[in-house]
C-alpha cells in the first residue's frame, strides 16, 4: 500500500522559499499511471491544489501560484519536491502531498489518494 | 474556472439519520466529481469517486450520485466516527478546484 510523508522545514520567514519533500513508500513514483501532487490548506480553511508532476519530470501548476511555484522529482529516491518562492503570511498553511491517478479514459488527472499526514509551515520572520 | 458550492455549510444530525449533502457545479463537468472525508487534525480521506463509486474498503452507509451541475453525498445512517468535514472535489478542469467542505457533527 503506497504511503506519503512530508517533510522540511515548519518556520519559513517572508521573501524566503519554502521547501518541502514528500517520500513515497509502498511503491513507486516510476510505474506510471500516476501524477504526484502538492495540495495546501490555509488554518481552518479549504483545500487548494498547488500542481502536479508525472514520474518523467512532466509538470502542471495552479495558474493563481504558477509564478512562485517549482515541482520537481526524484525518481532513484523515490521522492518529489516543492519550492514555493516569495512566501508571505498568506502562504501559512498545512501542506499536503498526494497521488492523484491518471483516469485514462477521460486523459486527466482525477482523485487523489492516498495523502500525506501533512505538515503546517509557518511564514514569520 | 470552475467553482464548487456545497450546502449546507455545516449540519447537526442524531445518529442513525439520514445525512444529504449537496454539491454545485458552476458549470457541466459530467461525473468528474469525487467526495473526501476530513476529520479533525488529519488529511482528507477518498470516499466516493466518479460522482457514485464508491472507493475500496469505504463504509456502504456513503454514497454519491448525480451529473452535470448538481452531485449529492449521503450518509444512510450516521455514525459517530462520522463527524467531520466533507469536501467535493471537480477534475473536469485542471485546477482541480473543491468545495468548501460541510462540517457533520452530532446532535
């Protein structure tokens, strides 16, 4: 059963990039047939997709954080990235990563699952 | 963009009632719908995907059904490992908008 968790930093300071890695196990980001996600969700709020990366390094962003946004993959360790750059306040939130199946019949990304646990990244200086 | 309502924002049901949670569309994405499960302090859990199939291992009392604009969630019978928030979520558009989510909560 594949299995995500996060990991970096908690505390980022504004203008800074956060950075954050989310370690699959379970199985791997190089079979195919899945687009590996960042989603993040501001305290007491909804969730907001972030972007996605298939295994071939192929990437897609949220038009609204595609300035600021850098995903990247690293298929010998089985891990991908986020940086997310000139981060203020508004970037406080729990970040989550998760895999997202590719429906082929429709040729979209579709639900995701499993997700990571999470993890809160304070923007303070 | 495609935005996601849901009604109503949050609800107050005894167990064993019947729990109806709806979700708009504010355009046509088919069955391109999924509903997740969020209980407090952890991530969103996969329950119904493709507007009414229901995800491996998921309680049978959830189900989803509906296309186009309108999608319902229901709860047959509440439980108490229930309560939590419920979001939809759309793929019919690449930013892969949600919902605002619906808290359930026991009365």
């Amino acid at each position: 059963q594949v299995q995500l968790q996060e990991s970096g930093p908690g505390l980022v300071k504004p203008s800074q990039t956060l950075s954050l890695t989310c370690t699959v196990s379970g199985g791997s980001i190089s079979s195919g047939g899945y687009y590996w996600s960042w989603i993040r969700q501001h305290p007491g709020k909804g969730l907001e997709w972030i972007g996605y990366i298939y295994y071939s390094g192929s990437t897609y962003y949220n038009p609204s954080l595609k300035s600021r946004v850098t995903i990247s993959v690293d298929t010998s360790k089985n891990q991908f990235s986020l940086k997310l750059s000139s981060v203020t306040a508004a970037d406080t939130a729990v970040y989550y990563c998760a895999s997202q199946v590719v429906v082929v019949a429709a040729m979209r990304g579709g639900w995701f699952d499993p997700w990571g646990q999470g993890t809160l990244v304070t923007v303070s200086s | 963009d495609i935005q996601m309502t849901q009604s109503p924002s949050s609800l107050s049901a005894s167990v064993g009632d019947r729990v109806t949670i709806t979700c708009q569309a504010s355009q046509d994405i088919s069955n391109y719908l999924n509903w997740y499960q969020q209980k407090p302090g952890k991530a969103p859990k996969l329950l119904i995907y493709d507007a009414s199939n229901l995800e491996t291992g998921v309680p049978s009392r959830f189900s989803g059904s509906g296309s186009g604009t309108d999608f319902t969630f229901t709860i047959s019978s509440l439980q108490p490992e229930d309560i939590a928030t419920y979001y939809c979520q759309q793929y019919d558009n690449p930013r892969f908008t949600f919902g605002p989510g619906t808290k359930v909560d026991i009365k």
